[in-house]
C-alpha cells in the first residue's frame, strides 16, 4: 500500500484519462453525498418531530365524554364527572402506574391581581408529578411537593409572562398573588417551553395544588381528567386499559361503551413515529446504496479497460517475475483509490451541507425540522463501505489481469 512506485502509476493513469476518471468517480461520490444528505435530512425530521412530543414519551391521558349505551337503568347520553373517588380507586387496582395525576382547571372567569396591576391567566391545580409528565423549565424555587397536597397549602408557581405582567421583571419569590379574591403566596417560577404558541400560553399558566383548588375555588371533589405514566417495563396500554376498566366500573358504564371514555397514547404515537423514520432511514439507504452499487459497476468496468490496455505491460511484467499478488494488489490499490477519494469527497461535501443548513436554521423556531446531522456511526459505516466497494470492483479486473500469459500478452496489439 505504500509503494511509492504503485501510487506514482496510479497517479500516471488519472493524468492520462482524466475525463474518463472524473465521470467514473461521480458516481461513487453522487451516491455516498445522497446517502449522507439523506440520513441527515432525516435525522434533522426527527429530530424536529421529537421537539413536538413535549411530554413523556410513555405517557397516556384519559378523559371523559358521553356515555353512548344504556346500562343498569341508566340512559345514554350521559355526561361523567370524574372525582376524587376515581383517584383512589385507581390506585388501588391500578398498580401498574407510577404516577397518577388528576388534573383540573379555574373555570369561568377572573382576572389575578398584584394591586394595582392585573391580567387573565390561566390556573391549573396539580399534583407533583406534573414534571414527570411534561417537562418544566423551573427558573425559581420550586413545583408542587405532597406537603402542599396534604394541607391544601395556597402555594402558587406562575409563568415568566405572569411575573412581567403583575410583577414587572421584580423577583416574585415569596410574594402574593390574589386569584378570585384568595391570596396564592408564590413558592416558583417557571419559563414557558415548546413550540412559540405553545410556549406563550405556557408562560402565562398558574399552577396551584389541586386539592386547593378544588376547595378555595367551590370545584370540590371535581377532576377534569388524568395523566399517567406507567412503571418501568409496563406498556402504556396496559395502564390505559386498566383505568378505563375501573372508571367504568366506578361510574356504571358498560363494558362495551368505547365512547363513554377517550385517551391518548403518547407511548403508541411514539412508536407510530418512530417506525416512519425507520422506514425513511431503510429507504435512504437503499436508494444511496443502489447508487453506490452503479458506480462501483462503472469503476469496475473502467478497471477492465485499463486491464485491457495494459495487456502488454502486465505480460512483460510478469515474464520478468512479477507475481500474482503484485498485479493483484496493483489494480486493486488503484480501485479502492479512486472509489475512496471520489467517496470521501461526497461524505465530506454531505457533511458540509447538513452543517450549512444546520447552521442556517439555528435559534429559528421551525416546526417538523432541527438539528440535521451526520452520525458518527453511518460516517464510519460509509468509510467502511466505501472500502469494501472499491476492493470489489477491483477484484473481477485484478483476477484477470493476474490470468494473463506473458507469452500471448506480448503478442497483444
């Protein structure tokens, strides 16, 4: 491989041919650019669609909705108001969940004061495995603990966009807040994360302890609906099946009303995607490899010629004891030669491109898209490819160049 007289000849035969190298070599380069720009463009899709799954990627919400069968004297059409009950209930005969999160919101209309400013936000009660859930970007202090939970402590962790409006940027930690005429001491802040619309609506959210809630605010033993996030090893079905199973029993549902109760399956979404991108990656690499596969053909068959060509100078190298090997090894070299600098120049323009647009899109918020990148694994999968390729194309050349008789090559034309 370091035979200064080998590469000297390699570098002779690009010279001469130089047309026909460029073309050759094209092919190899188009299909290791289209494998990397391929993979990165879907890397960056990914990467984009998992910045959209702002919550747990196991998590499942149930909520509810109209009963659509009649069942034990009840009629259909009925509306089902989940409660307190409910949350222990399912965690009796639910032990599958980790988290069992009843949710609920402020309903009607108020506005919150920090006299004398005011603003409408939004106010949630919770539990404190929200952040389990969905993640929370905490600036300041702290989130719902059980504490709060227990004793129905009025504790309040508001939105960076709530603490510009009522405090006007001043540290809010520590201080009051009146919502519908009950004073919320702060114990939080947090900054509102996701999409730009998602994340404004974020930042302007207060959250308080459920529990609270639902007494200070006449909304006892009410639940607007649930989130779940099941043990470790426990498919998120599992969990779902098991809670509509109890929350029909709870509330006299029957068994075959589907309609009674709705959900989502943040876990199945997940694997729904994460199949597409699989199918996206297989068919990028088929796509490039059928590529690389018709221009190692061409590099093949440009290796014949120059076999062809220099039928002569193989003969009278061999009658003056050249052995196999070193014609082997020389039309070989030369193959992987040429498809490794034509391959590594379509990795390296690949890779400049993914970093362009990468660089391109950074700080702006763009949905489905971010990121796009070149693994280190599928650079090195490419080297190694681009290796084995040109060892095979120049294998069929090398074997006979290596068959050639001295005798009948020095009398080649």
């Amino acid at each position: 491989m370091f035979d200064l007289d080998k590469w000297s000849e390699i570098w002779s035969t690009v010279r001469r041919h130089k047309l026909r190298t460029g073309l050759t070599a094209f092919g190899v380069f188009w299909g290791i650019f289209m494998l990397v720009v391929l993979l990165g463009a879907g890397k960056g899709f990914r990467n984009g669609v998992e910045q959209e799954f702002d919550v747990a990627k196991n998590a499942v919400f149930v909520w509810t909705q109209r009963t659509s069968v009649p069942y034990m004297g009840l009629k259909a059409g009925r509306f089902i108001q989940l409660t307190n009950d409910d949350v222990r209930a399912i965690e009796r005969q639910v032990p599958e969940a980790a988290f069992i999160l009843p949710r609920c919101e402020l309903h009607g209309t108020f506005t919150v004061q920090v006299p004398p400013k005011s603003g409408a936000f939004t106010v949630k009660g919770e539990y404190p495995g929200y952040p389990a859930v969905q993640a929370m970007d905490l600036q300041q202090g702290r989130f719902v603990n059980e504490t709060d939970i227990r004793e129905r402590r009025k504790v309040a962790i508001i939105g960076d966009r709530v603490v510009a409006v009522l405090f006007m940027g001043a540290n809010p930690m520590g201080k009051y807040i009146n919502i519908k005429g009950i004073y919320f001491r702060v114990v939080g802040v947090f900054k509102g994360s996701g999409r730009p619309e998602e994340a404004q609506q974020d930042a302007q959210t207060i959250f308080v302890p459920l529990t609270t809630l639902q007494i200070a605010f006449n909304q006892v033993n009410k639940v607007d609906y649930f989130a779940f996030i099941p043990k470790p090893g426990i498919p998120a079905a599992v969990v779902e099946t098991k809670v509509k199973e109890v929350l029909r029993r709870q509330h006299k549902v029957a068994p075959t009303d589907d309609r009674a109760f709705g959900s989502a399956n943040v876990e199945e979404e997940y694997a729904r995607v994460q199949g597409l991108f699989t199918g996206i990656s297989g068919f990028s690499w088929l796509v490039s490899i059928g590529t690389i596969l018709a221009g190692i053909i061409g590099v093949s068959n440009i290796m014949l010629i120059v076999v062809k060509e220099r039928t002569k100078e193989i003969g009278i190298r061999k009658a003056l004891g050249a052995t196999p090997w070193s014609i082997v090894s020389l039309i070989v070299q030369e193959s992987i030669v040429l498809t490794a600098a034509a391959g590594m120049v379509g990795l390296l323009a690949g890779t400049a491109l993914m970093a362009g647009i990468s660089h391109l899109i950074a700080g702006q918020q763009t949905s489905f898209f971010a990121n796009p990148q070149v693994d280190v694994g599928v650079a090195l999968t490419a080297i190694g490819l681009l290796v084995s390729a040109g060892t095979l194309a120049g294998l069929v050349p090398a074997s006979i160049a290596a068959r050639v008789q001295p005798v009948v090559a020095l009398k080649d034309e």
